[in-house]
C-alpha cells in the first residue's frame, strides 16, 4: 500500500503520541481512511475469531440469523450479539481508537471527551462481522450507503459516520482484505488507483463512511472474518444497511443488545450506546 498510516510510529503504549495525533486525523480528512497497527492483542483477536466461527457453525438456517451480501452466498454478514466477548470494552472502547474519535467527531473544535456526557457526539450504530468464506468473489466496488444529501455537498462535508475494522486473521494477497479507493469519501474516483492494505492480526483500519472500498475474494481455504463497527454522530441511522425493529432476509439488524448487556458496559462507555435501545 502507497500511503500507510503505520501507527509503530504514532503508538506509544495504549496511546497515540500527541504530535502524531494531529498528522493523522489531518491524513483521514484527506483519504478518508487510516491503518493502525496493533491496537489489539492478538489474544482478544484470536478469541474473537473463535467465537465468531462457533456463531457461524451454531447457526443452523444462515439465511435466518445472518445477511448473506452476496448472490454466491459466501460472504455472511453476523450481528454480533452484546454478550461473552463481544462485551469486551477493549473491542468499541479501544482508547487509541477514542484518541482520534474524540477529535474526528469534535464539534466547533471542542473533542468529543471534554464535552458532559448528554452532548457527547458518538454512538455505536451497528456492530458486526462480516466472514468472506473460502471461493468468495471480489464484491462490486461501493460505498456503504449514499452521502447525506446525494447531492454535491456531500464531498464537501466533513465525516459523519465511519467505520473501524477489525481483521481476525492476517491478511494476504490470498485470502484478500478490503481493497480501498483513497479520497473517494471527498473527490471522484479514480477506479485504477487503489490500494490493498493487507493488515496483521492486532492492526486495524478506520473508514469514512463515504469511501469507496469492496471486500476482495477469499482464495484460501479458511474464512477472513473482520469485525465492523460503526461509530457515527447520534443523529445518523444506517437506513441503507439494516432496520432496527424489522429483519428480513436481506436486512439485519444493526446490533443485538438488550438491558442487561447495557449495564454491563463500563458507565464511562455507555453513551456510545445511548439510542441501542
Ligand atoms: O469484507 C470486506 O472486506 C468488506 C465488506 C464490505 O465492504 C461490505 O459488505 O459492505
Ligand atoms: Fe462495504
């Protein structure tokens, strides 16, 4: 990839070195995508990766529980339930990853963190896995949904929703990884120019909403999960990927929480969770 953002560089610890912070959330306005590496323990990875597999062969009808996103029916899109694992705070309340949220959704300049709880600007809209199976083909080149307006403006806009992937295994030219446009959240896309970021285990990735990006095909014989989360501010749903009350076959789900799960998040964290349900 021409242009990695390579957080060895940026991490210091569990935290970005502040004079980096600044050069990489100038670097995301600009490519609408940042790669960090490692930000997760590969033990985290590992057990996320296991479950997932256990969620997928557990599940008997996989048309009910899961949106197949593709016709070939070999890339399963899961709703992660809010229980086990998936409840790890480490995984949506990574604080490297806040680092930069609390600048990329500032408001008037002023940080996400350092506003009262009720106006802070972050919520987790949906919280899923998307597992390219073996012989997946190369998804159509997209964005995830149409900019706010679809008009014109929305090049101009600054991001409103992104999302942080979060890959399970390594990723290689075999079994492929997300392959990305850059700039295209902002300008027009120029579909021979783009970049195949072939992330480790631990690494992860932040995308604008707007990029355009597709899944490559899986050519190995073992599936590539990569978690998905979508951090946005409080005013926007993803009406183009999911429903919140009613699934259908196509249609997920955005996330599977309820009361109890919600308690259990640490309370400094709960507001990312605020319109969940
Ligand atoms: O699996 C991937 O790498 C990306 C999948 C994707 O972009 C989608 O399903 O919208
Ligand atoms: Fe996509």
């Amino acid at each position: 990839m021409k242009n990695p953002f390579v957080s060895e560089t940026l991490n210091e610890g569990n935290s970005l070195k502040a004079e980096k912070l600044k050069d990489a959330i100038q670097l995301f306005r600009k490519e609408g995508f940042l790669w960090l590496n490692n930000v997760f323990s590969e033990n985290l990875v590992d057990e996320l990766n296991k479950e997932i597999k256990k969620l997928i062969s557990n599940t008997t009808n996989l048309e009910k529980d899961s949106w197949p996103t593709q016709k070939d029916n070999l890339r399963v899109q899961l709703t992660l339930p809010m229980e086990g694992i998936f409840l790890d705070s480490d995984i949506f309340g990574s604080s490297i990853i806040f680092q930069l949220l609390n600048q990329i959704f500032a408001i008037n300049g002023i940080p996400n963190n350092e506003v009262k709880e009720a106006y802070k600007k972050i919520v987790v809209d949906s919280y899923t896995g998307i597992i390219s199976l073996p012989n997946c083909e190369d998804q159509h080149i997209h964005s995830d949904g149409s900019g706010l307006f679809g008009s014109p403006i929305d090049k101009l806009l600054p991001t409103h929703a992104l999302i942080l992937g979060i890959p399970l295994v390594d990723l290689n030219e075999i079994n492929g990884t997300t392959e990305i446009w850059l700039g295209s959240h902002m300008k027009e896309i120029n579909s021979e120019n783009s970049h195949k970021p072939y992330l480790k285990k631990g690494d992860c990735y932040l995308m604008d909403y707007r990029l355009f990006h597709r899944g490559m095909a899986n050519n190995s014989k073992q599936k590539r999960a990569i978690v998905f989360i979508r951090y946005a501010f409080p005013w926007w749903r993803d009406v183009a990927n999911f429903r919140r009350k009613v699934s259908t076959k196509n249609i997920s789900r955005p996330m599977k929480i309820n009361n109890k799960a919600y308690l259990r998040i640490p309370k400094e964290l709960r507001y990312l969770f605020r319109y969940a349900i």
